[in-house]
C-alpha cells in the first residue's frame, strides 16, 4: 500500500492525525456557523440573522488575513502547539456560545476563533510538502486537500439536519468533534515541521507575485456565481435543485475520480500544461453556460469543468510544490491563501454588481474570461521566466 502514497513512510502516522484533526475542526466551523447558529441564534441567543453572519464574516476575515503570521507560527512555534490551540479555542468557543447574549460577545469569540485557525491550512499543506515523496510533490498536495475538503460538507448537512430540531443536541455533537480535535492535536503537542536541511540559492522575491493572480483568481471566478447558481440553473436552464445537485455530484466525481491519474501525469509530466489546460477548460465551461445549453450539453460541460478542475488542482500545486521557497514556506503559503480568501470574499459581491447591472450570463462570462486570462498569463509567465 505504501507504494502507492504520495507522502513518505515516516511521520505518515503523524500526518494523518493532523488531518483528522484538521478535517475535524472544519466540519465543526461550518456545522456551527451554516448549521447550527442559524437555528440556534434566533430563538436562544435573540439574535438576528445579520449578527450571526456578521460572526462568520469577522471569522473568515479573522483567518485569512492573518494566514501569512499563522503559517510562520505553525512552523516556527510548532505546529503542534498552534494546532492544539486552535482545537481548544474551538472548544471554548462552542462551551460559551449559550451565554453570548449580545452581538460583541458572539463576534468576538468568532473572530478569536479565526485567528487561531489561520495557522492550520498553511502548516498542513506545508508539512504534505514536506513529507512527500520525491516526484510526487502535486499528488501529495491534492490528495491532502482532498482529504481535508469533505469534512466541511459533513459537518455542514449532518449538524444543520439535527440542529433544526433540536439545537442543543446539535451543539452537544459540535463539542465531542472538538473535543476529539483536540485530543488528537494534544497527542502531538510537542510535534513540529522538520525544516529543510539542504539550504538553496537565495530566492527571488519577485517569483512571488507571480503566484499572486492565480491564488486570487482561482476563487474569485467561481466566487463570482457562487450565490446565484440555483437561480441561474432554474430561471435560465430550467433545473430544479435536485437536478443541479446531480449534475454537480457527476462535476465532483470526474475531478476527485480522476485527480490520481491527472496527479500522476502532472508528478512525471510537469505541471505546465496541466495548469494552463485546467484553467482553459474551465474558463470555456463557464462561459458556455450562459448560452442556454440542452440537458445533453450540460452533461457534457459538467464532465468537461470536472476534467478541467482535475488538471488544474495537481497543476496548481505542482506549481507551488516546485516553486515556493522552502524558508518560510508556511509563511508564504499563508499569503497565497490570503489572497485566495479574498477572492472567495470579493466574488459574490462583484457577481452581484454585474448580475444587476447586465443579467444573469454576466457573473459566468466575467468567471470564463478570469480563467481563460490566467490560462494565457502562465502561457507567457513560463515561455519567459525559468521555472524549476
């Protein structure tokens, strides 16, 4: 079996921890603020449904724009240490939500929470850097975002299910999912990222900013719809949520079924083309969308952005598996989440605008031209720059 893994033998048992612990910790944040407090906050805390999204806003901002410091903390003070504390913070956080009568006391706790998360995803993919085997950097960074991806999904639907009928049940669920992120992060307290014993050339700093579009870009496209798709799917293509909800099941399942075979390709091949053909094919999806296709061209187009989001994801971490520095690297893989943080938070609002002001196909063609854009500027970044 161990053939077959991107990640080293040793320390594998670690990792996998950390991951259960990470996947954990986000199930619990979005069973809590998607599933629980809007059931919860209305009829317990008397608080209104602006207070508590406003909570996950402040959270959201609170992680992601200090994913550059969290990462440099979960690799210098340990990642250990810094995950066991975003664990416990979780936990009290949930411990003192019934006792958060008044909006300061709900926002506050959400954006403590935040904080102390932003060290997670930066440490996480840093050590799956870290701990991969050599050639097979993309598929270790997927597959761990993979691994991670569900749990959100998870604590979402299975929390909101219980939560709509009995709250406090739902609450006692969210506090043994933490409870067990955080003994799992307590049996690794003293656990810290091996740093890199070979040192490199000095970097280029300015190989940064080529990362920087892309990071941004990648979430702000799909960001761009990601509020009006069901809208869309029924006013413009005539489907009904469970229809849509078939088509995106056959979307995820050719990207993840596939993600092995494209990660191998990406690990032998290089991450070139992959990179530039994922967003290409993602960019012609969305913008045929808004044509009104037939149900046929919609199976199609569905299998087409799956296949696309397959390239891209093993490509995409190719890239930053190769390119990053490996001083600082959970730092600086910080910076790049910041950025894509704010292309989830930038995009519905911008998609809104152009929805309002030229219809509906306008947030998908805006998306479309995002990706094809990004697709034509690695085209130049790498026939001009030397890229390892």
């Amino acid at each position: 079996m161990f053939r077959y893994l991107p990640w080293a033998r040793e320390g594998l048992f670690v990792f996998l921890r950390l991951v259960f612990a990470v996947g954990l910790m986000e199930g619990v944040r979005s069973g809590f603020f998607a599933g629980f407090l809007p059931f919860f906050a209305p009829e317990h805390l008397h608080l209104s449904p602006a207070v508590f999204t406003l909570a996950f806003t402040f959270h959201q901002l609170a992680e992601n724009l200090s994913k550059s410091f969290g990462g440099f903390l979960a690799e210098r003070v340990g990642f250990g240490r810094t995950a066991t504390l975003a664990a416990f913070t979780g936990l009290l956080a949930l411990l003192l939500t019934p006792q958060a009568q008044a909006a300061w006391m709900l926002w506050g706790l959400s954006l403590v929470w935040g904080l102390t998360m932003s060290t997670l995803y930066p440490g996480l993919m840093t050590l799956a850097s870290r701990i991969a085997v050599p050639g097979r950097e993309a598929r270790a960074l997927s597959f761990t975002f993979t691994l991670v991806l569900p749990w959100a999904g998870i604590g979402l639907v299975g929390v909101g299910q219980v939560a709509q009928r009995h709250p406090e049940t739902a609450l006692s669920l969210l506090l043994l999912a933490q409870g067990l992120a955080l003994l799992l992060a307590l049996s690794l307290v003293g656990f810290r990222i091996p740093l890199p014993q070979v040192e490199r050339e000095r970097y280029p700093v300015g190989h940064l900013l080529i990362f920087l579009p892309a990071a941004f870009g990648q979430t702000f496209a799909p960001a761009l719809v990601s509020l009006f798709l069901l809208r869309f799917a029924k006013e413009n293509l005539g489907l009904e949520p469970l229809a849509l909800g078939a088509l995106l099941l056959v979307g995820g399942g050719m990207a993840f079924g596939l993600l092995p075979f494209t990660g191998r390709l990406v690990d032998r091949r290089g991450y070139r083309l992959a990179l530039m053909g994922g967003l290409a094919l993602l960019g012609a999806v969305m913008m045929r969308l808004p044509l009104k296709p037939t149900l046929g061209e919609l199976l199609v187009l569905t299998t087409l952005g799956g296949l696309g989001y397959s390239l891209f994801m093993p490509g995409w971490n190719g890239f930053l598996a190769k390119n990053l520095p490996q001083e600082n690297r959970a730092a600086v893989w910080g910076v790049l989440m910041t950025a894509e943080g704010l292309g989830v938070a930038l995009g519905p609002a911008v998609g809104g605008l152009l929805w309002e002001r030229y219809g509906p196909h306008a947030p998908f063609l805006m998306g479309g031209l995002v990706f094809l854009a990004l697709s034509l500027f690695f085209a130049v970044v790498f026939a001009r720059r030397p890229w390892n």
